[in-house]
C-alpha cells in the first residue's frame, strides 16, 4: 500500500510540477535565428596590417568589440563566438533591421595618429638609414600617386587603436567654449616618445581613412592624454567621441558565410517542426502502451518528465534551440523509448522463460542496464565528438544530442525502473498482461 | 531454420538463419556499394549551397507566384548573373552561382516587394567554397575520430572483432545513404553531414544491443564449435529482433514525421535519417553480426578456413 502511494504521489507531483512551470519554460527557451529570423555570418579575420598575426587576444578582443557594437544598436541579444584560430561567428536572433547591423559592424572606426613617416625620418635621422632606404625608394614610387592616397603622404602609423585607453575620448571645451576631443592613452612614455620625435613636423589624426586634424607638434606630450581640435560643432564632437568610444576592431573580418532568415520563415520552420514532433511523439506514445500496457504506460509519462527536464536544462545553461537542435530534440526522444523497449522486451522475455514476473523485472532489468549503458555510451562519444570538432549547427546538434542522452538515462532508465519497481514490490502487477504478456506464451519451468 | 540444435533455443517469433542468408546481403550491400562508387566518381555529390560558393536565396511567399515573374524580378534587380529559379507553391528558391553582395541582396528584395508580394519573407544563404570544403574535410575528420572513439571503448567493453564489425557496418551505413543521394540526385548541405553523423550514433547503437545479446549467450554456451557459434547468433539476432524493430519504428515514426510535416529547411536531413535508419537496422542484422562470426571463425584452429588465417 505504501508504495502504491509513493507511486501515486510521485506522479501527480511531477505532472502539476510539469503543468505549473511549463508555460514559463516554454517562453524563455531561446529559440535560434532560423526559427524565429534573423542572420548569421561567419568571419575570417585578418590582421589590420600585413606581417602581424592573429592572436587568440586579439580574436577575443575583436569577438567582444563585435558584441559590444551590436549592443549599442540595442534589442537584440546576439551571440558571438570565436571559432579556430582565426574565425568569429555572429549570430542574432530577432532582427528586423539586418542593414543597421551590418553596417554598424562594418564601420571599423580605427582612430591613427600618423606621421609623414619614412621620407621624414630619412632627412631626420642619419641612423637607420639603411632599413629606412627601402621603404623610402618605395614611397617615391609612388608618390605621383599621392592624389589617390587618402593618407595624403602620412604613411606612417605612430598610434593605432589598441594604444588608447577604450572609452578614453570625451569632449571637453577650450577657453573660447570649442569643442574638441580628449583622448587619453595607454602608455603616456609611448606618447611622449613619439610627439618627440615629431617636434615640428606635422602629425596627423585620422578615423579610418577620414582626416580629423593634423596639428604640428609643438613640444614633447608627457601627460598621456591627446587632444583633437578641429573646427567641430558640439554635435559633431560628440559623435566622434562615441565613435572613437566604441573602439575600433583589433582585426580586419571579412564575412565567409551568411545566412539571414525572414521572421516569418521562421515562425513557419518552428510550426512545423513542433507539429512534427508532437506527431511523432504522440504515436511513439501509443505504441508504448500498446506494446507494453502498464510498464508502456510508465516509459510513456517518463518521455514526458524527459521532454520538459531537457528544455528545463536548455534554459538553465542558456542553449539557444535551432532546427538541426529540434530534429535531435525529436530523435532523442525515440532513442530514450529505445531504453525502455530493451528493458521492457528483456523482461518480457524472462516472464515467458517461466520467471515469475517479481524475479522477471529483477533479473530484466539487471541485464539490460548493461545493454543500455554500453549502447548510450557508444553513441554519447559519437556525439561529443560531433561537438568536439564540429562547428555551428553540428556542434548545436551535438550538445542536444548528448544532454538528451543523459536526460534518458536518468528518466527512462532509472526513474521508469524505481516507477515499475514500486508498482511490482506492491504486487499490483499480478497477471502478465498487465506487461503485454500472452499467458500461452509462458513455458512452465 | 534447419539447424537440429536450435531445439534447445527459446522459441521466439523470428526463428531464421540470419548467418546462412546473410551472403545475399552481403551482396546487395556489394553492389550499392559499387553503384555508389560509380555514381560518386562520375557524378559526385548534389551539393546544396553549404557546399558551393554562391549565393542562395529563399523566399516565402503569401500567393502563387509564377517563375516567369520571378525571372523578371531578378533580371530587373541587375545582378548581372544567370539564376536558377524553382517555383513552389508558397516558396521560391533562387540560386546565384556567385555571392550576392549585401546592397545587390537589398536591391533583390526591393524589387520583389515592389513587384511581387510586399509580405514576402526571406532566407539568404552565402558561402565561400573554402568553407564548404573545410566543412566537409571536418565531418571526415569527426567520422574517423568517432569510429576510432568507438573502437576502443567496444575493444574495452567486448573485444576487437566486435569492433571491429560494428565499425564495418557503421561505415557501410554511412557510406550507402551518402551513395543514394549520389545516385538520386538529392541535394547535399550542411545539415547532411550532421544527419550522417546521427545515423552513424544510432547504427552503432543498434550494433551493441544485438552484440551485448551475444557475448551473453557466448558466455552460457558450453561448446564454440563453427556451428555452435553460427547457432548463438542466429539465436542472439533473433533474441532482440522485436526490440530492434520497435527501437527502428519508433525513431523511425520521429524522422519520418519530421520528413513530412518538418520544415523545408530539415527536409533532406530528415530524407537522410529515415534512409539511415533502415540501413543502420539491415546492417546490424544481416552484416555486422554474420561479419564477427566471420572473424571470430578464422580464430578457431578447427575451423575450415583456419589454414588460411594469417594473424
């Protein structure tokens, strides 16, 4: 009696638990872009100069500034991984306004402090003449050229992005109530260093290929803080402010892979994809209780309790669900019935060997854990391995695939036999129908 | 079937020699295998746009459209190249040899809102052929390192002629769903290699259930003369052969729910798993258990073929 009870609590506990959070699980599941719209791209990232290398700093560094600008643009959350050694995948869901994005993104903003460079130094300096000689026979080359140089002749990089201190710039005003932009530096002996060298020559600032200003440099800058002042209005100088602000990439990305999916599209890929899976599941239910009665009955609320626990812990650790996610969502479920029908036939099995049906669940489930766990042991390594050296969707796929893996093991193998077992010790299983067991199929011992 | 000693065995509705049939499907798996062979070398795969460099663009529609219209659409948005353009009933897909690049795509859509329908929605895909080809070199890679993966737990678990089987007929499954989407022509994408994979978990899955039935009766069995053995797996297969159909249909019912009512974007993926499926069932009967057999013959010094035995 007692167990009957147990059983009883444990299962009316579970379905009101199932019933009273349900709707809350099912509206904070984060659904991926092709299933409710949006776009993806993948990036190959390169260095903004040639012979510098990526670095897994800098790919970070590029994957966070990434995140941060489509941040500003507000609304959406996006997802922003690195891949390799040299690959950042953007994902975001949700949005309307692709262009915006993709715009934003584009827009490197990379803020340089630039001098006239090579041929500057050469007449300069007498040391490092010889390196510099190369480079100085390159220049006059071309400079005919020099009308189609948006650098107007200042070649050469002193300060590039990385060296400002990110969300350094503001706007300040000075003494006539200009506005102009203060930034301040990293480094300030590197500054010091460099307006130096440049005592009396012109340094130029530029955004991107964008002249700001190019002030000559009247003394050697020891404060660590650099100042543009141009003819601004307030307006202008506060952009640039937030431009400067948002920081430029470390690395120059250039998209490899697309994908953008309409909101509808999607709306319409997730319909039909749950219609197929509620479909597909309501039949395995069926036949689980036909083929099994009252143990078919326990595997049936088991794949239940399995369903909600694996969106439970898709919620929990912030997976986001797509539709290669879903179809192993759907397949999970048919390979944890599978637990139960190795189980459920051993069983039966033994009961038609003459066992009676207390040793036959005992002796069953024995031998049959072992099968389970070898069989979801094999196909848990195929699948970490998918997510191992996988990469987008197949990676999604392979996490689904093995939480759904374990999740199976611990309701339809370990609850549904505690369920069957409290069911068996009550004695409330007496005859062998009750398994799905025809009595002439019973050899007598 | 016609073994005297199976008298012994619990009588089970699938009382058959698998071992003695299994040359036929031996055969059948020889040819597709060939035919596969054949068909990849000459024709190769129908590689979807994951795998081609272009661009591709799918549009849901909320009326019929004809192709006509469409053709006119996109030779008004000057995209200066050739499309291929399949018109259904609610969705148009159109093909660009060559990536489209964002305002061309812009200019694409403007067009056909304009001329078409305004509440059209759209899916655009672009790929650089280097990723597809390191795409596919990575799905090789994760099929070699899985199988070696399996192998050894297998070699852990049971022993190296069944893992050695079990990694046979995987292969053979893996490689018979690839050969029929070469044969018939079915388009090939990223979600492909990931319903491969799926069938390779659940080919191996299949295996061991029907191999752990196995090295339970080998252990109970008292001689392991070359009849004795053929007896245990004729006896073993048919032991689990009503789980390995229930286990089939069930995920079978799943895929195949997903093949018709799924979204259009799953649609070879689901095609793949539900062709997977029945091959990864076949091969666990009729190849990879006969193929122990066959190993763990040529260990016996009794056995006819011993002579020939090298290791």
């Amino acid at each position: 009696m007692k167990r009957i009870v147990s059983f009883i609590v444990i299962v009316l506990v579970s379905i009101g638990v199932m019933v009273w959070s349900t709707p809350n699980l099912l509206n904070s599941v984060r659904l991926g872009l092709d299933l409710k719209g949006g776009f993806e791209i993948l990036y190959e990232a390169s260095p903004m100069t040639g012979g510098q290398e990526v670095t897994r700093e800098s790919l970070v560094e590029t994957a966070k500034s990434l995140e941060k600008r489509v941040d500003a643009l507000g609304g959406s959350e996006p997802e922003i991984t690195t891949e390799g050694s040299n690959r950042i995948r953007l994902r975001i869901a949700g949005v309307t306004d692709e262009k915006a994005v993709r715009e934003r993104i584009k827009e490197p903003a990379n803020l340089t402090f630039r001098s006239l460079g090579s041929a500057s130094d050469a007449k300069a300096t007498d040391k490092g003449a010889a390196a510099n000689e190369n480079e100085a026979a390159a220049n006059g080359e071309t400079e005919s050229e020099a009308a189609a140089d948006p650098y107007q002749g200042f070649d050469k990089i002193e300060l590039t992005g990385s060296d400002f201190k990110p969300n350094g710039a503001s706007v300040q005003y000075d003494q006539i109530g200009n506005p102009m932009i203060s930034i301040e530096l990293k480094d300030a002996n590197k500054f010091a260093d460099v307006t130096g060298r440049l005592i009396r020559q012109p340094m130029a600032i530029f955004l991107d290929d964008q002249l700001l200003s190019a002030p000559e440099v009247k003394q050697r800058i020891t404060g660590g803080t650099a100042q543009i002042s141009g003819k601004f209005t307030r307006e202008e100088a506060q952009n640039l402010r937030d431009t400067i602000n948002l920081g430029a990439l470390p690395l120059k990305l250039t998209e490899k892979y697309s994908q953008s999916v309409g909101a509808t599209l999607g709306q319409q890929s997730l319909d039909q994809t749950l219609m197929a899976g509620i479909v597909g599941s309501i039949i395995i239910l069926v036949f689980m209780m036909f083929m099994y009665r009252v143990p078919g009955l326990i595997a049936a609320f088991c794949l239940i309790i399995h369903t909600w626990g694996t969106i439970l812990i898709f919620n929990w650790a912030g997976i986001t669900l797509t539709l290669p996610g879903i179809a192993a969502f759907i397949l999970g479920i048919g390979m944890a019935v599978d637990a139960n029908i190795i189980t459920y036939e051993r069983i039966k099995e033994e009961m038609r060997s003459g066992k009676s049906i207390m040793s036959a669940f005992r002796a069953g489930s024995k031998s049959s854990f072992r099968t389970v766990m070898d069989a979801q042991i094999t196909t848990l390594i195929a699948g970490a391995v998918m997510f191992w050296l996988g990469t987008g969707s197949v990676r999604g796929f392979a996490l689904v695939l093995m939480i759904d893996i374990v999740t199976s093991i611990i309701t339809n193998v370990l609850l549904s036999r505690y369920l069957l077992s409290l069911l068996v010790k009550a004695k409330s299983l007496k005859k062998p129908g009750y398994f799905g067991v025809k009595g002439s199929e019973i050899r007598e011992l | 079937m016609s073994s005297k000693k199976q008298t012994e065995i619990v009588s089970t509705k699938w009382n058959f020699n698998f071992v003695k049939a299994s040359k036929y499907f031996y055969m059948f798996s020889i040819i597709v295998t060939l035919a596969g062979i054949i068909s990849l070398s000459i024709f190769g795969l129908n590689y979807g746009v994951d795998f081609r460099s272009g661009s591709n663009v799918d549009i849901s529609v909320s009326k019929v459209v004809s192709k006509a219209e469409v053709e006119k659409v996109v030779s008004d948005a000057k995209l200066d190249q050739e499309a291929n353009i399949t018109a259904g009933s609610n969705r148009i897909n159109i093909r660009f040899p060559e990536v489209l690049s964002d305002t061309q795509v812009q200019t694409l859509q403007s067009t056909f809102n304009s001329q078409i329908d305004p509440k059209a929605s759209y899916e655009v895909n672009t790929v650089d052929t280097e990723m597809a080809k390191e795409l596919e070199r990575n799905a090789l890679l994760a099929i070699a390192v899985a199988s070696i993966g399996i192998v050894i737990y297998v070699t852990i678990r049971f022993e190296w002629r069944f893992a050695l089987s079990a990694i046979v007929a995987l292969l053979h499954d893996a490689f018979l769903v690839i050969s029929v989407f070469s044969i018939l022509r079915l388009e090939v994408n990223l979600t492909f290699i990931v319903a491969i994979l799926t069938i390779i978990g659940f080919s191996i899955n299949d295996t061991i259930v029907i191999f752990d039935r196995i090295r339970e009766n080998l252990r109970f069995a008292k001689k392991q003369t070359h009849d004795d053995l053929e007896d245990i797996v004729n006896k073993s297969v048919s032991q689990t052969m009503t789980r390995s159909l229930g286990t089939v249909f069930t995920v079978f019912i799943a895929a195949f729910a997903l093949l018709v009512l799924g979204s259009e974007s799953i649609r070879m993926f689901s095609l793949a798993m539900v062709i997977g499926l029945l091959f990864g069932t076949y091969s666990s009967i009729f190849i990879a258990s006969p193929l122990w057999l066959a190993l763990r013959n040529k260990k016996k010094p009794s056995a006819p073929k011993a002579a020939k035995a090298t290791n």
